[in-house]
C-alpha cells in the first residue's frame, strides 16, 4: 500500500489556520469497491480533519482528487432506498408550496444523481448538474435535462447566458463534497436571482459530535457543515441564512434555506439553532478535541466486540456496503477475519471487495439465505427501513452489532 502524494489540499475555505483534531490513519476512497486484481494498486490518502476558528468550518485537511471519487461507474444511486424517495417527494412538495409556485421558474439541482429529487421538477424549467455520467444517464432516462460536469463560477456563467437566473438552486449530500465550495458559492451567487432561495441540506457536524459518527468523515465529505460554517461562508457573498430544518436522514442531517441578504424574512429557528451551537461548543475547538477522544474509545469498543465473537465462533456479516463503513473498517483496522462478507443490494459492489479491508461484498440474497448470528449494521442511517424488513432474521435469533452512537449488541 502506498500513499498516493497527488492527494490535494485545497480545501481550506478561508486563509485562517486550520487545527488539526483527528487523525483516522490512510484512506482508500470509500465507494471505491475492488476486485482483487486493483489490490496493489489501491490509492490511499491520509484522512486528517481540522476545524478553523476563524470560518467555523470542520473539513478534511488533504483530499484526493475529485475525478478520482465522481466518475462514469460511481457507485452510489439515491434511489434505492425507499425512505429516500419518499423524503425527497416531500421535499419538493414543501419546496413548490413555498418557493416555486409555476413551472416557469427555474430549478437547479446540484449533484442530481439519479435524478431523485429533480424528477418532481419535470415539468418546470430545469437543469440538473451531475458530474458522475452512469448516475446523470438514469437522470436523463427518466427525462430530465442534466449537464455532466464539475460546476464553479464558469458553468454558472454559461448556465446564466443561456438558461437566465435561477430561482430555486437545491442540492442535497453535495455542497459538503466539493473541495473548492468557493467556487460554488461565487457561482451561485452569479446564477441566483433577486429572490431567489438555495436549500440545501447535509450531514449535520451538532448530529456527528453528539453520537461520535466518526463514520461521516471520508473523502467525498470534504466537509461537516454546522449553521456557524454556513453563514459564514455565505456572508462572504452577500447571503444569509433564513431557515433552517433539522433532518434525520445520513444520520443526522441540516437543511439551510439561504438567500441573498435581506430578501426573505429571517426564521427564529436560524438564532435559535446558532444558540444551539453554542451551548454544544460547535464554535471552537475543545468539543472537537473531545470527539476525537469519543473516537477512540468507539473504535477499541468495536474490535474488543467483534475479536470475542470471533473467538466464539460466532458468524458475523456486515449489513450495508456504505461508504461510512470504509472508515470505520479502515480506522479500526476490521478484515475479513473479523466480518466475513457485508451485503449489499447495490449491483455495482456485488461480487468486489471493500475498500482497504478487502471483505467481500455479498448480495441480499446470500444475506437472505442463510442468516449469520450477528450483523454489524453500517447502514445504521437506514435503521427504521432495514429494521422492517429484516423482522424475519430477528425472529431467527439474528442479533444486530451498532456502532452509532454506542457499540452494542441486541
Ligand atoms: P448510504 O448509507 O450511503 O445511503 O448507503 C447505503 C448502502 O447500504 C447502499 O450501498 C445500499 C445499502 N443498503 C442495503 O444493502 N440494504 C438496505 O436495506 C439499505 C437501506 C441500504
């Protein structure tokens, strides 16, 4: 194994320090699943994060390549989960009742995937933007219009002298990919019309610290955004924040309603949460040093877990080839010996190896067939959906393994 040194840092959003307060070893990239014969050539970075007293803002300090993780055989696909589908269903209807109420509008949509959100904007004027060409070709399957390409400041210019403004900019598990976010911010802020709302929303660093889901930092996630990070960011171009709504999806996630300045009436829940923030300590550094703390008496939990499974015989598999999981299995060091299989419902990971640890991954159906005595939940965000379905391997004296927000077995 070998770090790969064209790993690049530029993803510091202001020119203020960045304190370094964890370290999980070197990384593979976390959707990168494997056959055996990519082993020796596996690219690692080191998976380092640090918090900036100046922007508030919690991000990877080195960060591979963006062609390197969104590419034509990326591997994740919103769609399949049904909770999901149905958050984003509502989503759009809470977005058409409060924003944009005629389909002459038009909607953006960031890192559309497979088109999961945007597809209830058919009708309207629309534009996805999706860098990975096999997810943006099942946005285009269902008819929607989708530009394969990185955006920044020069495609949003392009957008606007062909398309016009924009009046709902969206994206959703995106803005906390995209190493150089100033650019995205300069390009939405020359996209965006007078009145015009982004919302968005990501993985929530309040959600992260308080259940110490180590597991939301990998290389996609160049960021953990709190509000404090988010208005920051966005004052630097004339933008506020105007609403706020907590999520429970990616466990534990923030959807931000910004504007530009003054333009929309500022919710209670936007001071009310930077209250929030300041009573947890997401605004300096000493409750980051703790998490990193929480991060390994976590991991020692785990391994002393699985090793007295192992020596019992006990056979354990992973549920969920998430991307999560590759730091948890490469920061805690987690091989086959420990986990024998993790199943997956995603074809593309079917029959390839994690990355790093190299445990095979498996379909449902092996799942299915033949149940082992634990499984190790990393799709632990998908609890409520995979708990439904899985009644029949609880009643089989299948017992469940949780990391988050405490390791335990029931
Ligand atoms: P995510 O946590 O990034 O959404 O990824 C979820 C992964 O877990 C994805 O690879 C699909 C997989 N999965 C299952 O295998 N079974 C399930 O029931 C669910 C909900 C997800």
């Amino acid at each position: 194994m070998s770090v790969n040194k064209n790993a690049v840092d530029k993803c510091r959003i202001s020119d203020s320090s960045l304190e370094k307060f964890v370290s999980y070893g070197d990384m593979p990239i976390a959707n990168g699943f494997l056959s055996e014969g990519e082993f020796k050539s596996e690219y690692y970075f080191p998976l380092e994060v640090g918090f900036c007293e100046k922007s508030k803002m919690v991000q990877l300090i080195t960060q591979p390549d963006p062609e390197i993780m969104f590419h034509d055989h990326y591997a994740f696909f919103s769609s399949l989960s049904t909770s999901m589908q149905k958050h984003f269903k509502t989503f759009a209807d809470e977005v058409k009742s409060r924003f944009v109420k005629n389909t002459n509008q038009m909607v953006m949509e960031l890192g559309c995937n497979d088109g999961i959100f945007l597809q209830h904007f058919k009708d309207y004027r629309h534009l996805g933007i999706e860098p990975s060409l096999n997810v943006a070709e099942v946005s285009r399957s269902k008819g929607l219009n989708v530009e394969n390409r990185f955006f920044g400041q020069a495609l949003a210019e392009e957008i606007v002298s062909k398309e016009g403004q924009v009046d709902l900019f969206s994206a959703s598990n995106c803005m906390c990919h995209i190493p150089d976010f100033l650019s995205v911010l300069a390009g939405i802020d020359v996209l965006l019309s007078k009145k015009g709302v982004v919302v968005f929303e990501d993985p929530y660093m309040g959600a992260v610290v308080e259940k110490t889901s180590y597991d939301q930092f990998y290389d996609e996630h160049v960021f953990l955004f709190s509000l404090h990070s988010i208005s920051y960011a966005f004052s630097l171009f004339g933008m506020e924040v105007f609403d706020v709504a907590p999520q429970v999806t990616h466990g534990g996630s923030m959807r931000y309603y910004i504007c530009r300045k003054g333009e929309h009436e500022v919710s209670n829940a936007v001071s009310s949460l930077l209250k929030n923030e300041e009573l947890q300590g997401l605004d300096k550094i000493d409750v980051y040093l703790e998490f990193a703390k929480n991060c390994e008496t976590s991991k020692a939990r785990l391994v002393e877990e699985l090793s007295i499974l192992a020596k019992a015989g006990k056979k354990v598999a992973g549920y969920g080839a998430t991307s999560k999981s590759t730091t948890v299995l490469n920061y805690c060091k987690i091989g086959p010996d420990l986990i024998s299989y993790i199943s997956d419902t995603t074809p593309i990971k079917i029959g390839k190896f994690s990355p790093g640890m190299h445990i095979p991954i498996r379909s449902y159906e092996e799942f299915k067939s033949n149940y082992p005595d634990v499984a190790v939940l990393f799709a632990w965000n998908h609890q409520a959906e995979i708990f439904e379905k899985e009644k029949v391997f609880r009643d089989s004296n299948g017992k469940w393994l949780f990391f988050v927000p405490k390791v335990e077995i029931v």
